[in-house]
C-alpha cells in the first residue's frame, strides 16, 4: 500500500508542529482549557509529545476520554436573539484533538483524490474549492448551455442543516467502502 492509504497515518513532529503554527490563537479554548494561543507559542516544545499522544490514540482506536467532551453554545444567526431557534449550537472541543482531527482529515482527503474516489464536482470540503467555485463553474455551464440554445431549468434545494443529520452509521459504511478502515475506522467510530 501506498504512503497516502489511510491505514498508514504516522504522526511527526513536523506535521503536528505546522498545524500547531497555523492555530488561530483567538479561537476559543475547549472544556480541557488549553488556549490556541498557549499550543502556539509552545509549538515546538509540545508537538513531539501530542504526535506520541496522537499515534497512542490513532493505534488503539480511541479518544482520550477528556476528548469527548465539548462546550455547547449558542451562536446567534438571524432574527429575533429570543427565539432559540435562531441560535445554532457550537461545540468547543479540545483544540489538540482538532489538530489530530485535522491530520487524519488530510491524510484521509489525500487518499480520496489521489485515488479518484471523490468526483470533480465536489467543491465543498475540498482545498481550493468553496460554495463560490461551486457557484461559479455552475454558472459557466448554464450560460454554456444557454449560448449553445439549451433550455434550462433549475431548482435550488436547501441543506443548511444536513450535516446536523448524518447518520453516523451510515458515514462509517461509506467511509469503509471507500477503502478507510482498520485504527482510522476505529479511532473516527470512537467518537
């Protein structure tokens, strides 16, 4: 198997250390009360013993337990600030375990593009791609199909809260059929 093939994630003090760097150190601090800021600055100190902390937890396909647990607040969208469900709730987590997130979640994204599993108009959750470069290359084949005498019709159909609905079982299924399996299928079933 190939260096990109999820099962093989090894975690350096490299890799840990440019994600620490890159920390937004006005993020918030999740319930275990480690401040970006502080993994920031204390980068090169720390990155070694997360990357042993983080290649414990990947090997043995669990989360520490302090992990698992998150901050839940309301952030305000739009409307009335009364009305709750105006609300959309935010969990704070622990920011070292975004980090680990954040390597396997490349690790993972890598794997899928190198090995063709996600198609070319998936924009969303892609590196130099957004909801934007979705738009735009949607407009460009309408206004194609348009000039070429096309008709066109279009309906819009609204995800907002999708991700809110997952199945977890049913991403664990197509995280394996897509060839994720073994301590990344396990550590991202553990949480």
């Amino acid at each position: 198997m190939d260096d990109h093939h999820p099962t093989h994630i090894c975690f350096d003090k490299e890799t840990v250390l440019l994600k620490l760097q890159r920390l937004q150190p006005d993020k918030s601090q999740g319930p275990d009360g480690l401040n970006p800021k502080l993994l920031k600055e204390c980068a090169e100190s720390v990155a070694v013993p997360l990357a042993e902390i983080f290649q414990i937890s990947l090997d043995e396909g669990q989360l520490p337990t302090d992990w698992k647990l998150a901050d839940v607040i309301p952030i305000f969208k739009k409307g009335s600030k009364v009305d709750s469900s105006n609300h959309r709730p935010v969990s704070l987590t622990s920011v070292s375990c975004e980090v680990m997130e954040s390597i396997i979640r490349d690790h993972i994204q890598s794997f899928l593009h190198s090995n063709n599993i996600i198609s070319d108009s998936q924009h969303v959750f892609r590196q130099r791609r957004s909801c934007l470069t979705n738009l735009l290359e949607t407009f460009e084949e309408w206004t194609k199909a348009v000039d070429e005498g096309y008709g066109l019709d279009v309906i819009y159909l609204d995800y907002r809260k999708a991700f809110d609905t997952v199945p977890h079982g049913r991403l664990l299924q197509k995280l394996k059929a897509c060839g994720i399996n073994d301590k990344p299928l396990e550590w991202i079933k553990d949480f």
